[in-house]
C-alpha cells in the first residue's frame, strides 16, 4: 500500500517537472520568434523613411444643397501633394454629395452626417458652423478651420494659401465694435455685457484652441439663440406676422456677431488677427425701400469676371474700421502682403470664366488639367 502511494507521489512530481519544462520551451520559443519578428520590422522600416505628418487646413464649406463652384475648388486642392487638408460640408439634411451632384472628387461623401436645415439671419447658422468645427476637431492634424461659403472662391494655390495662414498661430476673426442701435439686445446682460458686443464676417479662420472654444462653448450660444434675431423683414410678411411695435425689434443678425462675441467673452481678443481673409463687396446704396439693399454682398455675375477684377481684389492690402477709427495693414510672414485669399459672392459662370481668362494665375493650367483628368 504505501509503495503504491509513493509511485503515486513520484508520478506526480516527474509530471509537474515535465509541465514546467514545457512551458519554459514555449517561453524561450516565442521569445526567439519575437525577436526574429522585431528584426525584421527594424530592418524594413531602416529602408522605410517614416511619414511625416503634416498640420491640415480644414475647409468647412457652408452650403445650400450643391457647391456650384465646386470645378474650381478642384483646381484648387489639385495644388497640394502633401496630404495638406481635409473637406467638410454642410448641406441640407439628406443631401449627399457623390458622382451625380458633384464634379470633384475631393467633395464626394465628405457631407457631415448631422446637418440641419440653415435660415439665413438665424443661429440655425451658428449650430451648422459648431457642427462643422466638432467633425472636424476629431481630427487631430486638423490645425486651422477655414470657414467657405458655397460662392466662394480662391484668389492664390493652395501653396500660397496654406503658407499664408500657418505663417501666424493665431486666427483670422474680423471683428470690431458694433456701435450701431437696435443690434445689441439689452436682454444679453449680464451673461454678455456691451462692452464685449462685437460684429464682423461669419467666414473666418480659427486655429485649434479658438475652434474647441466655440464648440465648447455653453452660455454665449444659448443666450444667441433666446436674444439675436433679426429685424422682421417685408418679404417675410405673408410667412410671419409683423409684430405690433416693430421699433423693439433688436436687428441682430447671429452668424455676424457669435465668434467674435465669443472670443471677446472669453479674453482672447489678443490672439487674433482681428481682419478677414475673404473679400465681400456690399451694395452701400439705397434702394427705394432704404437700407434694403445693404442686408447683402453684390454677387459677382458673368459680366463681372475679368482679369480685372481679380487683380483689383488682389490689390487691396489694408481694411479701414470705422467704428474703432483702426487700419489693418496686412502683412504675412512679417511683410507686407494682400489681405485676402479668397472672394465672394460668384456665380459659377462667373467662376468659370475666370477659369478660362486669367492667365496671369495658377488657375489657368490646372483648369487645363481638370478638364484632362475629366476626359480620362
């Protein structure tokens, strides 16, 4: 009996002893495997330069449905062989941009998926641009936010254009003093007071602190949305009734305040460049109904669209503000330079012909290209 019990012990003992030394081999083997593995990878990327990663422009495009100018935006981003950029758009919900509603790759399938329906002088215009700056912030070489609207067009190549705004750290934000009655609603204080109320162009540069403000941002919108309406208009009288004492009405018109009342809020006024890089021209004369005329940029038709106008446009290096008796002189780099990049309202035939006329820029040769990469 008790040798059958001490066979027992032994047998235990020797099968544990083979165990281990199983699981040693195991062990030493996938070490060598791994090492050999790691060698390999050491020696492939020793041939293998590593990709630099480069920071991005992230052209938020604003539209109604389709981009018209889409064609020349193509030659635009046909510029660029390093990786430079990415495209975002908000259209209409339900809107898909793909072979049969766009002429560009560049904008296939590049709608946000989470798109509201935009009013003009609404802060449905703000929430589409907060939208647009959260799918965009995911990424994270994205570095500055081009806002674009769906008229917009580019003066210089991508090149250029890239250069001009990584030149400086900070964003390009037109704002200045709103002076003027009937914009401020007194019923913003004390959440907003009037010495932070600022105005300018919605078409701004952000770089990525100011973009994760604004979509961040969760007291200056709300209070936007309660108290920044625009003034009733003629046109909408059949839609909306005219209230009964239209001089209480507070012209607010949200998409021409929100950032740069924002930024103002939140003390970052002196990291911007307080100027625009996109050129707006606006109707100053009066039509028989007043001031009518100037709730809009001239749009720049077929028989706009000469050599001459861009050159004029190009031309133009500083932007006078009237309210805070101030010039910005435009400079890049530390030198002087144009003050915008690109320009607005065109109409795409407009648009076109400039493909075709200017030949004093780059956009002669990569229309040629366009049409050939078409045609293939």
């Amino acid at each position: 009996m008790k040798r059958k019990v001490h066979s027992h012990k032994f047998l235990q003992k020797w099968t544990k002893l083979l165990f281990l030394l199983l699981l040693l081999v195991l062990c030493f083997g996938s070490v060598a495997l791994l090492e050999k593995h790691l060698s390999q990878i050491k020696n492939f990327a020793s041939f293998s330069p590593p990709a630099v990663l480069r920071p991005k422009l992230a052209f938020l495009f604003i539209a109604r449905n389709r981009l018209p100018l889409d064609i020349v935006w193509d030659a635009f981003f046909q510029g660029d062989d390093k990786n430079r950029f990415s495209i975002f758009v908000h259209s209409r919900p339900g809107f898909v941009f793909n072979n049969l509603t766009t002429r560009s790759s560049f904008f296939i399938d590049r709608q946000v998926n989470d798109s509201i329906q935009v009013d003009w002088g609404e802060a449905t215009m703000i929430l589409a641009e907060r939208i647009l700056l959260k799918h965009a912030l995911m990424d994270p070489f994205n570095a500055r936010f081009v806002f674009v609207s769906d008229s917009c067009i580019p003066l210089y190549n991508f090149t250029y254009t890239y250069d001009y705004i990584m030149s400086t750290p900070t964003s390009f934000v037109d704002s200045f003093a709103d002076t003027k009655e009937g914009r401020y609603n007194p019923k913003m204080h004390p959440f907003i007071p009037v010495q932070n109320w600022r105005k300018g162009s919605q078409w701004v540069v952000l770089n990525r602190k100011h973009a994760e403000t604004v979509v961040k941002d969760d007291l200056v919108f709300p209070i936007f949305q309660l108290h920044c309406k625009r003034k009733s208009l003629p046109e909408f009288w059949r839609d909306v009734p005219l209230p009964a004492d239209g001089s209480k009405e507070h012209n607010c018109i949200p998409d021409e305040h929100y950032v740069q009342t924002l930024l103002a809020q939140e003390g970052l006024e002196n990291e911007i460049t307080r100027r625009m890089v996109t050129q707006t021209s606006w109707d100053n004369s009066f039509s028989k109904e007043g001031e009518r005329r100037g709730w809009h940029p001239l749009t720049y038709k077929l028989t706009d669209a000469n050599p001459n106008l861009i050159k004029s446009i190009k031309a133009i290096d500083n932007i006078y503000y009237q309210t805070e008796y101030r010039r910005e002189w435009c400079t890049s780099k530390g030198k002087p330079s144009p003050c915008f990049l690109f320009a607005r309202k065109f109409t795409r035939p407009a648009a076109i012909r400039l493909l075709n006329t200017v030949n004093t820029d780059y956009f002669n040769l990569l229309f040629l290209l366009f049409c050939f990469n078409q045609n293939n």
